[in-house]
C-alpha cells in the first residue's frame, strides 16, 4: 500500500468559518461543523479538518491545481477582495509570479494558517 495523507487537522477561530472560507476560496462544498471539527473534504483521499481552538497556531498547506482551477481561484480571492501573493513572507503583495512554478499564490486566513496554491500553467 502506498503511503497518503488520509486528513489533517487545521487549528482555527472559528472552526466552521475558517472551513467556509477555504471552501469559498477553494471552490469545494461546506457541510458544515459536527463535534469538533468542520470537516472539508478536499478531493477523494484527503480531508481538512478546522477544529477551533483557543490559541491557534497556523500551518502550512500546499495544493497542486491545475491552470483553469488555479484561474478559478485567483479570481474567488480577487472577488473576495482577500490578499493573496506570491511569498510566503508577503502573502498579499498581489502577486502570481511564483518561485517554484509558473503561477502561485500563498493567503491566508484568521488563525494565520497559510495556503499556498500552485499551478504548471
């Protein structure tokens, strides 16, 4: 069997509002909080699950995603009026060009946990 990340937890505010904006970013569909988590079911084999708690401390999550969803999102965090940029240190320069591949971008949400989405086009 070969080894997958199953699901991780994502520290969070507010656990259902952190998993609805990554949803709205992402363009996935939020379910919604049950017992202490807001699970987000990213593709077939991983979900993120927001859990709040007192202190968060953000995390760093990277996505692969190809050009049309990579256009997707940038236009959801254009619309959003959310930050977003090119460096993990300058997460809302506004910027796309990215280090390690043709188009990317890092935002960020309230409990300061940094996604980062890359694209080969």
């Amino acid at each position: 069997m070969s080894i997958t990340l199953n699901h991780t937890i994502v520290p969070a505010v507010n656990n259902e509002a952190a998993a609805r904006f990554f949803a709205s970013v992402m363009g996935l569909e939020c379910r919604g909080a049950d017992r202490h988590f807001a699970p987000m079911q990213v593709n077939d084999s991983l979900t993120l699950d927001f859990m709040s708690v007192e202190n968060p401390v953000g995390h760093h999550l990277a996505f692969d995603v190809d050009p049309s969803s990579f256009d997707e999102i940038l236009a959801r965090l254009n619309a959003a009026e959310a930050p977003y940029g090119n460096d993990p240190s300058e997460p809302d320069n506004g910027r796309i060009d990215h280090p390690l591949c043709p188009r990317g971008l890092y935002f960020t949400d309230d409990a300061g946990n940094l996604y980062e989405v890359m694209s080969p086009k």
